[in-house]
C-alpha cells in the first residue's frame, strides 16, 4: 500500500518540469521524502508493540513469581499437625 503512494509522489514529481537544476534536485528527494515518513511511522508503531510487549512481560513475570513462591502455613495449620 505504501509503495503505490511513493509511485504517486514519484510520477507527480516528475509530471512537473522543472526549469533549473535546483528544483530538480529537490523533486528527485520526493521518494525519499516519503519512504522517510513511512519508516518514521513503522518505527513509532514498533515502540508502540514493545511497550505493550514489556509491560506483558512484567505481568507475567509477576504471575510466575505470585505462583512458585512457596504458601505461608497460618496458626491453624501448624496447631492440627
């Protein structure tokens, strides 16, 4: 999906004729321009998922550690002994 938007910013691009080298040089960085916004937008969405992925991780780790830790005996447990 992104890449056809890159080609729509790539043809609008060269649709226009520029007259002098400067203004070519700034169209031919309209690829790059938008592959830039597209990797800025999946890395905002990384660190997103891993920080949905860390506190996971914590949540688990406390329901591990809630399950293996040994059961305190109360009064009434040692009385019946």
């Amino acid at each position: 999906m992104w890449i056809s938007a890159v080609w729509r910013l790539a043809s609008l691009a060269a649709m226009r004729s520029p007259k002098d080298s400067m203004e070519r040089r700034l169209s031919g960085h309209v690829i790059g321009d938008a592959i830039f916004a597209v990797l800025c937008g999946c890395g905002h969405n990384i660190r997103k998922i891993l920080a949905h992925l860390r506190a996971l991780l914590v949540l688990v780790m406390a329901a591990l550690v809630t399950a293996l830790r040994p059961q305190k005996q109360g009064c009434n447990q040692l009385a019946a002994a």
